[in-house]
C-alpha cells in the first residue's frame, strides 16, 4: 500500500505542472 501511494505521488507533480502551465497562461 505505502509503495502504491508512492508511486502515485510521482505521476501527480507531473499533473499539477501541466495545469500550473495552463493556469499560468490565462493569469
């Protein structure tokens, strides 16, 4: 289970650049 979240954590970083990427541009 904790190496599952872990490895869910990785993926997530990538994510929220790419909507801070997006969010940035329309600010």
């Amino acid at each position: 289970g904790t190496n599952n979240q872990q490895r869910k954590k990785e993926p997530a970083p990538a994510e929220e650049q790419r909507t801070s990427t997006s969010r940035g541009s329309k600010k």
